[in-house]
C-alpha cells in the first residue's frame, strides 16, 4: 500500500515537473511557442480588367490628434499617418470620337485625371500617444476614426499640393513617347 502511495507520489510529483518545464519556464525565458498557420484555399474572387494609367504618387506624413473629451474625462490618440496617394488617367473612358489622326498627327481627348488609390502604409504609420480618462471606457474605435481622417486630410493635401496636375502631364508624356515610337512625329492632347 505504502509503494503504492510512493509510486502515485512520484507520477504526480513527475507530472508537475514536466508542467512547469514544458509550459511555464519557457515562458518565463521568453521561448513562445510559434504561432499556428492553417493553410487554407485561396479563392479568386473577381477577375477585373484594369485600365488605369497610373502615373505618379505622392507619399505624404500628417500628424493627427483625435480626442473625445467629456467633463468625466477624454479619450485621446495621437499618429503619424504615413500615406500613399496614387494619381492617373482611366483609359477604358477613352472612346473612338477622342482620337483625331491626320497623317502622322494624332491629337488625343484624354479623360480627367483622377485620384485612383489613398491608403496608409501600416508598417510606417505610428501611434505615439494612446490614452483613455480614469472615468472613461476604452473607446475601440477611436484609432480607427483618426485613421479614416488621415486618409480624407491626405487626399485631400494631395489635390491641394496638385497631384492631378502632376498625373496629366505625366500621362501626357508616357503616351506621347508611345505613340512617337508608333510612328507618329505629332501628339497632341487636349481635356474634355
């Protein structure tokens, strides 16, 4: 009965031992376990022609300050938005009646130019300030509205700084050179 009790002892005490050194101390010394990927299917969803003639882009960085402050306390997030504001001109909107040729002249009706993409580079966009009053709860979405409004100030400093301009004569150029390879001595562009 005693050897019983004594082997029982030692499974546990064995047990244990292989508990905390198999879970605990690599936690303790900051060996973590790798995180689990599951390979899974990768479906195509939608397959779209793209017709865009993207031709500059303007990285930009803008400091935004969100708070919600209440007389309980505020709610505040500080970032530096790193964005990407791409420009161009839509091909796909260029139709027969755009194009003139009178021998080795061309003119062109381009499309307008148009913001085709804003979006922030996460890996460069930073929060440095993230606080929330003692009375107050975590507000989730703070960080996110302050992202949205990076992205509406940037584009919008885009235009200001003049990225449409920029995406016209760029677009001008790039199809020019084109069509002089083509065999035309004469390109000329005008807007709708």
């Amino acid at each position: 009965m005693k050897s019983r009790l004594l082997v029982a002892l030692l499974l546990a005490v064995a047990l244990a031992l292989g508990v905390f050194f198999g879970v605990l101390v690599p936690s303790f010394v900051g060996i973590q376990s790798p995180p689990r990927v599951y390979n899974t299917a990768t479906v195509i969803r939608q397959i779209q022609t793209l017709s865009e003639l993207v031709t500059v882009k303007y990285v930009m960085e803008k400091v935004v300050i969100l708070e919600d402050a209440k007389w309980y306390g505020e709610n505040r997030v500080m970032m530096v938005a790193h964005g990407i504001v791409k420009a161009g001109v839509d091909l796909s909107d260029l139709k027969q009646a755009d194009l003139h040729i009178n021998g080795t002249r061309l003119r062109i009706n381009l499309p307008a130019e148009k913001i085709t993409d804003v979006y922030l580079d996460d890996k460069a966009t930073q929060v440095i300030e993230r606080s929330t009053g003692v009375l107050r709860q975590f507000d989730k979405d703070l960080e996110q509205n302050a992202r949205r409004q990076a992205v509406d100030d940037i584009r919008r400093a885009a235009r200001v700084n003049g990225i449409l301009k920029d995406a016209r004569e760029r677009a001008q150029g790039q199809l020019a050179r084109l069509f002089k390879e083509m065999g035309f001595t004469e390109v000329e562009f005008s807007s709708r």
